[in-house]
C-alpha cells in the first residue's frame, strides 16, 4: 500500500535539508477576545528531493502554516515565536518572508479555480512571475510558457497558450498553476490541495506528475492534503496535523505501518480505500475545536476513544526512533 519512490531517502546518504521549521506559532488577533492560535509549535523538515504530506482535517491550519512560510498571512493573522529557516537562512528574522516567494519556495494555492484569473490567457499567468521578476524578454517568455505548459502535459500546448482558463478542463487548470509555480525553478513547492476538486483520474495524473516533476527537476514538495489515502501512495514522509498541532510524523512507512497517535488511526480508519471497507464512510466523531477554543490537556482528547486521566496535561512530544515522533500520553 506504501510506497517510497524516493531515492534520497536512502539512509546511507544525508541528504540536503531545504526547509526547517521550528516551534512555529500563528496566531489570530481579535478585537475582543484574545489572540487564538492557529499554529502551534509547530516543527517540521523537508529535505531536497523529498515529497512530504501535511495531513489533517479542513481547519486545523495545513493552509496558514504554508502560507506563514512565504509571508503570505492574511490581515491580523502573525507568527509570534518560531523559526523557518530556508538552506540554514531565518526567513522571519528581520527579513521579509515574501522575498523567497517564487524564486526559492513557489505556492501552487488551493482551489485552481479561483485561482486563475477569468479575464486573462493562460500563457499571460503562466509567464507573469518570469515578467515580474525581469529575468527574461517578451519573445522568450512566450517560448518558456509553451515549454512549461509542455512539461506538465497541456496537449496541444504552444496552440493553447492563448486560452482563458474557462476553455481549461479543471485538471488542466491544475497543470496550469502547476506550470505557474516551476517557472521559476524554485527548490520547494507547496502545492495546497492540488487534488481536491479532481475526479480520481485526473488527482491520479496530477500525483504522477508531481512524482515525475520531482525526478525530473530535483524539486521538494510539501504536499498538503486531508487526504491520508492519497498521500500514502507517493509521499517519502508525513505530518499529521491536528487543530494547529503537529500530533505525529514519520516516514509514510511508520505512520501507516506502525500508527501511534489515535487521530492518526482514525483518519486512517477514515479512508475507506486504507480501512479495506469502501461500503462504509466512517468519519470521525465529533468535530475539531475553533482555535480560540481554551482547551487544556491534549487537543484531541474530546474525540479520542483511547483517553484517559493523562490527557488532561498536554502531551510531550516522544519518539519512537528515528524521525517517528507523537503527541500522546497512551500511544
Ligand atoms: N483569512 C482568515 N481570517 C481569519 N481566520 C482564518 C482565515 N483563514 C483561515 N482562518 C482560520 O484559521 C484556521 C486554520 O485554517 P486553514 O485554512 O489553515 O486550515 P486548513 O487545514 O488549510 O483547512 P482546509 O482543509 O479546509 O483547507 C481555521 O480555524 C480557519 O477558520
Ligand atoms: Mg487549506
């Protein structure tokens, strides 16, 4: 069911590590209330050439934890504590974030169909961040775009430069901001849900590609998804995240194989095409807290069918060797 493609992965080589985020912590200013937490202490790594998962229900902060990464936040929202550090380099201090947006670390943002502009072609989006930044003439622009439009698959490519994005199937949207994102040969990409609104073929084909983009150019991806299933197939490593929390990561190996937090377990229970049960749709009891919700102990310990008189202290991360780690008092 798990398979690890990637090749630098291999435990004898000590590969590169791109992006390490530390202790991050998001929060939300409100007027009367005080700041909720959207993201907390939140520590993760991608290494050069991987495909890491960041997994989790809607709301429990995948989307502001990517875009807190490229300066990205919206209005009230801001990074209190924490380092992201992009090749050994703090982004947060004392520097801006955005400056590593799409040169070093491109976002492919969640929901393709808002995010294409209606009133302007394909080939004008593409090649707007090679315009912006100034690196290559009018005429060469336009023989870029045909050849990243060719690179992600556009049939016909070069002909279709020319369509608005409503002549676009919504796969074909997908490649198309796909393509957006490697123009500028960034080592990272994060691509937000690329799959969600795609019927299995075409998520299937958008997988194949990201896997074949990766060999082909070197990029890491952080691939963000509530989708278990679906990363397990084609991510060397995993984050598991749970109302602004990471609970548990490790290879997809381990996280599948040798589960130790109980949200982990019933997500994978959740995912009819893991539980081997495709009649049934089990979800998950009950529904993730609001992030101003105080909730002392562990986050999860309202749903979770495992709690016990521990978790109403807020459980440490512990290791189970390697690059495994958890968030529970019972694992
Ligand atoms: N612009 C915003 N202003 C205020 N709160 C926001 C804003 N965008 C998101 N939030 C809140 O931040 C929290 C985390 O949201 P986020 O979009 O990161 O979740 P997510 O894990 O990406 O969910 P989904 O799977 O639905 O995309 C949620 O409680 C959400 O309501
Ligand atoms: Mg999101």
């Amino acid at each position: 069911m798990c398979s690890t493609r990637n090749s630098m992965t291999d435990p004898g080589q000590k590969a590169e590590r791109l992006l390490e985020v530390e202790g991050l912590t998001i929060v939300l200013r409100h007027r009367h209330r005080p700041p909720a937490a959207i993201a907390r202490d939140v520590s993760l790594h991608v290494n050069a050439g991987e495909i890491v998962g960041l997994i989790g229900e809607s709301g429990s902060g995948k989307t502001m934890t990517a875009k807190s990464l490229i300066g990205l936040l919206p209005d009230r929202m801001e990074v209190v504590s924490g380092h992201v550090r992009f090749r050994g380099r703090d982004l947060l201090d004392g520097g801006d974030p955005g400056r590593v947006r799409g040169r070093e670390i491109a976002l492919i943002p969640q929901d393709a169909l808002h995010a294409l502009n209606p009133v302007k072609t394909i080939g004008w989006q593409v090649g707007e961040p090679l315009k912006v930044h100034g690196r290559l003439r009018q005429r060469r622009i336009a023989n870029v775009v045909g050849d990243l439009l060719e690179r992600v698959h556009i049939p016909d490519a070069r002909r279709r430069v020319g369509d608005y994005p409503h002549q676009f199937s919504g796969g074909m949207q997908q490649r198309a901001l796909t393509a957006m994102a490697l123009s500028m040969e960034p080592p990272l990409i994060l691509a937000d849900e690329p799959t969600t609104a795609l019927d299995v073929t075409i998520q299937a084909e958008i997988i194949d590609l990201i896997g074949e983009l990766r060999d082909a150019t070197g990029a890491s991806f952080l691939f963000i998804s509530h989708d278990l299933a679906l990363v397990s197939s084609f991510c060397d490593r995993i984050y598991v995240m749970y109302a602004g929390e990471i609970v548990e990561s490790g290879t997809t190996d381990a996280i599948f194989n040798h589960t130790r937090h109980p949200y982990t377990r019933a997500l994978i229970g959740a995912a009819p095409r893991l539980a081997g049960n495709p009649e049934r749709l089990p979800t998950i009891p009950g529904r993730i807290p609001r992030p101003h919700e105080e909730i002392r102990g562990c986050r999860f310990r309202e749903r979770c069918p495992e709690a016990g008189a521990a978790c109403g202290e807020a459980p440490r991360l512990e290791t189970a060797g390697g690059d495994h780690a958890y968030r529970c008092w019972y694992a």
